[in-house]
C-alpha cells in the first residue's frame, strides 16, 4: 500500500512538472510571438523561416505589413499558405486581406491604363470577399470593399437582355451596377 501512494506521489510529481514546462514554452511562445508582431507594427521585416511554425496571426500580419510594403507577391504567398488556418474569424480576415492585396494591384493596374489587367484581379477581390462575408456575415468591412469592387466591375451578366424587361430586376438587386464611385464612409 506504501509503495503505491508513492509511486501515485512521483506520478503526479512528474505530471505537474510536465505541465509546467509545457506551460513554461507555451509563454516563451507567446512572447516571441508579440515580440514579431510588435516589431513588424515598427517596420521591421521577419524573416519567413522564423515564422514557419508561428502562428496564422503573425503571419497575417507580415502580409499586411508585406502589402504595406509594396511586396504582393510575398504578400500573396503568405495569405494563400494562411487562408484555410485558424478559426472562422482569422480565416474570415485572411480572405478580407486578400481580397484587399487583389483590389490594390487591381487599382495600380487600372491607374496604369491597363484595363484588361485589372479584371481578373477585381473578380479575385470580389470572390475572396464574398467567402470572408461568408464566414462572418457581419464583417463590415468586407462589405463595404465588396461594393467598392462592384462599383469598379460591375457584373453586367446577372441582367440578362433576353429576359424581358418586368418588376422581377428590383433595385436592390441593381444596386451594385449602379456607376460612381463610393465618397467615404457614412
């Protein structure tokens, strides 16, 4: 019987100091993490291998920090590895952010006078925002950059001119073929 409390005594020694290392790293970890975080708010570049088992929120902010930068091609790959990552909300941003870094290349394409360019980038925009309003339908932003999009390329297939023309095009459905553009927020 003695020899069992003690073996049970040792167990949960041994347990205990098992989670508190594995506490200890999980705060090391965190740490590190806010350090990048604050590092890349002040400017500073985080090298790729330092946060390939980092977490997706530090890594959606070096690719807003890369985007920032003019870098969309880094930026681009680093949402594409972090779209699917995290819960509904980080996944939501990830694609919000996307869709940001495909509206931004689209508009230097399009003050570059080059239309054709910028389409499929507008469409991308309008898709990677349409699943981030997909997974948070209450995320403001997305929405409003959705409509800037649609005011940009307006999707002229969804009036189809062999349908006649009767009450079933209501105004809500038009609403985002209407041409002008958006002057700020309400």
């Amino acid at each position: 019987m003695r020899a069992l409390k003690h073996r049970l005594i040792w167990a949960l020694l041994l347990a205990s100091m098992s989670l508190g290392v594995f506490q200890c790293w999980s705060l090391y970890r965190v740490h590190r993490e806010n350090q990048w975080m604050a590092e890349l708010n002040e400017g500073h570049d985080i090298a790729v291998d330092k946060l390939v088992k980092g977490a997706p929120e530090v890594r959606l902010a070096r690719a807003a920090y890369l985007r920032q930068k003019q870098r969309y091609d880094e930026a681009l790959d680093t949402l594409s590895v972090i779209v699917g990552l995290g819960d509904a909300r980080l996944q939501s941003k990830s694609r919000y952010n996307l869709g940001n870094l495909y509206l931004t290349q689209a508009m230097v394409e399009v003050e570059a006078g080059r239309i054709n360019q910028a389409m499929p980038l507008l469409t991308l925009a309008k898709q990677a925002y349409r699943q981030a309003l997909a997974l948070d339908s209450g995320f403001w932003d997305a929405k409003y950059n959705l409509e800037l999009a649609m005011r940009l390329l307006p999707e002229f297939d969804r009036v189809s001119p062999t349908e006649p023309d009767d009450d079933a095009a209501k105004p809500s459905q038009l609403w985002t073929t209407v041409p002008g553009f958006p002057r700020g927020l309400p």
